[in-house]
C-alpha cells in the first residue's frame, strides 16, 4: 500500500496531467477524453473539464448535457455493440452509465469504492461487451453484467494499487495488459491474476520510488498483439514479445512523457503518440517521428480518438484550445468548436 503522502503527491500529479496547468481559460477548452461511434462517424463525445458533449453532425454543433456528477468526468467510452450505451468515468463519483446516448445518466458503482474512485478508463472485451474492464486510483475492477455489480482485479499487484491504463489482446482475450504507477502488469486468465512485466522498462531498485513510473497509455498491434506499446510518464516503450522484454524507442522525441498513443488499425506500423509537445507520427513502427501539429494552437495534448472506418480522421483533445480534427491522417488540422445548446428536452 502507498504511504499517504505517496498517495497525495499522485493525486495532485494526476490532477496536474489530466487537467492542464494552462493558467485561466474556459472549461471547455481542457478535453479531457474522446469517444468516437463505432459504425457512425458523425457521432462523438467529448468530455472537458465542465460537461460532456455530443455531437450527432461531426463536429459540427453540440448538445451539453447537464452535469450528471458532483465531480469532473476524466474518461468516456461506448459500448462497440450497443453503441447508444454510454459510460463516463469521474473523478470521485466512479462509473456513470447512459442507456441513451447521454440523455440520462445513473452511477453504476456497486462494488466499487466511489467515494476515492478515480477512473481512468474502459476496456471492453472484444465479443461481450457487457463484460468490461477499469483502471481507477484504488485498483482494476471487471464487471459481467455491463457495469451493475463490479469485482476488484487485483490478484498479485501486491505492490502497486493504483491503476493507471489497461488493454486488452483483441485476438486473446484472456490476456490483459494493466499500466501503474509502478510499471506494468500482464494477466493470462482475464484479470484473475496479474504478472509484474518490467524488464526493460524499469529497474526493480527503482520500483519503490513514488510516482516510479506511470504507465499512461497501452496500445495492442491488432495484427501482431506480442507488439504492445507503452506510453510513459519516462518514455515511449515498446514490446515484441508479449511484455517479456521492454525497449525504449522514439528517445528523440522532445519530451518524454506520453499521455497517449494510436495505432493505425491495418498499417499498424503508422503510430501517433501525443503529449506536452504535441502530435508525432511515426511511419516505421516507432523508429523515427515527425511532428503532425500544423493548425493546432496548443500543443499540450490531453487524448486522441481515430474514427474506427476511417483512419485518416484522428481527434485531437488539447489543455489549452479544445478540440481539434484532421482528416488527413495529421498532415493538417482545424479547430472543432465546442459550442453547445441545452441537452435536447425530455
């Protein structure tokens, strides 16, 4: 178990990452996370620091639902078989749920411990989607029943408790990637238990340092899952085999912290990796970037979507200047406004 003042210190670094240092400006101009329809690409949710947003035209114009929570919403995701089924994540409050595309909103949080629950996001299994997976601050939790009762996954993660990202093999899903504060975990029998995977990545003699290594962001290459990507608060990391064995790539890159990463579904050597420096892209697997922000005011980047039918549309969530999309695969972008009436009458 951390000590409280670890505990504190990572409270205020998450709060700090999550939610820009970027002085005064508009909620709305913090995204915080990005949800891209699955089959219907004018669908999209945002969540900023104020409010979560839809639009049903691209972008185009905007519904603000009302707040649903006493406590900011840090990461939203769709259902990918009933896409009109909405889960937020808060920071506090644990786990909202919308049957409705967003028009109504209940907390979901049996078995969890919503009162110091930070959720930090989603994971769908590939074929059950009422079965889903979720990092929080006090530790990873499944549910069977599409979020009406939760269980804590946490069988030998003795160590770390609080979860940062987790990932899931979209040709195994038994295999489970999970990313903390302490590095990284991997699970063979869908969460039962948990394998510490650090070779490469960190040093054990380093492990019991607070804030040792947060794992912000794991991407799983759709045609070969041994490659998995690690996007750190220390680097960018990449594995081969499974996470036997880590190595640091893309030590060129200006800063080393990555808040997220995309992989290109079908060219999976086409990464995108996105953080205090803005958008990179790589062509070659991690081996070389380039910077992709051209059009795009603040380069602090919060989250990327990339629209599941058309990989040449990618989202861009910033801390400083909204919302942004390319359709272009990143060569250009243009600004998405967030303005919004009321959320549509009952």
């Amino acid at each position: 178990m951390l000590r409280s003042s670890h505990f504190l210190l990572l409270v205020l670094t998450l709060l700090f990452i999550g939610f820009g240092a970027t002085g005064c400006q508009k909620d709305s101009e913090s995204v915080v996370s990005i949800a891209l329809h699955p089959t219907n690409a004018n669908i999209l949710y945002v969540a900023t620091n104020d409010a979560v947003y839809k639009s049903r035209d691209g972008g185009g114009t905007w519904e603000r639902f009302p707040s649903f929570s006493a406590r900011r919403v840090t990461t939203l995701a769709i259902d990918p078989l009933l896409p009109a089924t909405i889960y937020a994540g808060t920071m506090g409050d644990a786990v909202y749920k919308s049957p409705d595309g967003g028009q109504h909103w209940l907390p979901h949080n049996v078995g969890l411990k919503e009162h110091v629950s930070f959720v930090n996001q989603f994971v769908f299994h590939p074929a059950l989607s009422e079965k889903i997976y979720i990092a929080t601050t006090v530790g990873a939790f499944s549910t069977k029943d599409a979020g009406r009762e939760w269980q804590e996954r946490m069988n030998g993660m003795k160590e770390v408790h609080i979860v940062t990202s987790i990932a899931i093999n979209p040709k195994d899903p038994t295999i489970l990637f999970a990313g903390t504060t302490g590095g990284m975990y991997r699970s063979d029998d869908g969460a039962g238990t948990w394998k510490k995977i650090n070779n490469g990545l960190i040093p054990e003699s380093e492990l019991m340092a607070s804030m040792a290594l947060g794992v912000n962001a794991i991407e799983i290459d759709r045609t070969n899952p041994d490659i998995v990507y690690a996007g750190t608060t220390k680097g960018l990391f990449r594995t081969a085999n499974n996470g036997e064995q880590w190595e640091r790539i893309g030590q060129l890159l200006p800063e080393p912290f990555v808040s997220s990463i995309l992989i290109h579904p079908k060219e999976p050597s086409q990464l995108y990796i996105g953080g205090p420096s803005g958008v990179w892209k790589s062509s070659d697997s991690g081996k070389t970037w380039q910077a992709v922000n051209r059009g795009i005011a603040t380069l602090n980047m919060r989250s990327l979507a990339m629209d599941p039918k058309n990989a040449q549309i990618i989202y861009a969530g910033t801390n400083g200047s909204g919302l942004y999309r390319s359709t272009d695969a990143g060569a250009s972008w243009v600004s998405v406004p967030l303005k919004a009436a009321a959320a549509r009458p009952e």
